[in-house]
C-alpha cells in the first residue's frame, strides 16, 4: 500500500524562535500589526509503500525521530493519507 505522510516540525512553544519574530516585525512594517505571535517551521511530505497503516505511522515516527525533527528544539505532527 502506497501512502503520503504529511509532517508539521515546530519549535518548541518553550524556545525563542528567531525567524518567527522577524516575520513577525517584517509584517507589522507592512502594515499588518493585527498579526501576533508567529512561529515559523516546516512541512515535509514522505511517499511511503507498507503494508499498513501502522507501520506507515511507525516509518514515519522513525523518520521524524531519527532524522527530520530535532526533539530537543522541535516537535512535531503528522498525518497520514492513503496514496
């Protein structure tokens, strides 16, 4: 079975997140001061072949674990969609 993983990596809500607070003000120059607190991370999207959907979850979670999130400064989410 063929399947897409949509992954969400974030910083911690702990941590400063730079790039957050610069989009921030960048958007406050231009005008748009209702915008508050923004936080900036990334999408990632894996096409996996598995023969469920819980081993689809557990290469995703392995994925995300080992490689595409940092755990002591990110977290992150995901969902799964049959290909």
């Amino acid at each position: 079975m063929k399947f897409t993983a949509h992954i969400n990596v974030m910083p911690l809500k702990e941590l400063l997140d730079p790039q957050g607070k610069a989009v921030n003000n960048s958007l406050h120059n231009l005008g748009l001061s209702q915008v508050q607190d923004v936080r900036v991370g990334k999408h990632i999207t894996l096409n996996i072949e598995a023969a469920s959907k819980d081993e689809a979850e557990r290469l995703t979670q392995e994925a995300c674990k080992k490689l595409l999130a940092n755990q002591v400064m990110e977290a992150f989410d995901f969902t799964l969609v049959e290909a």
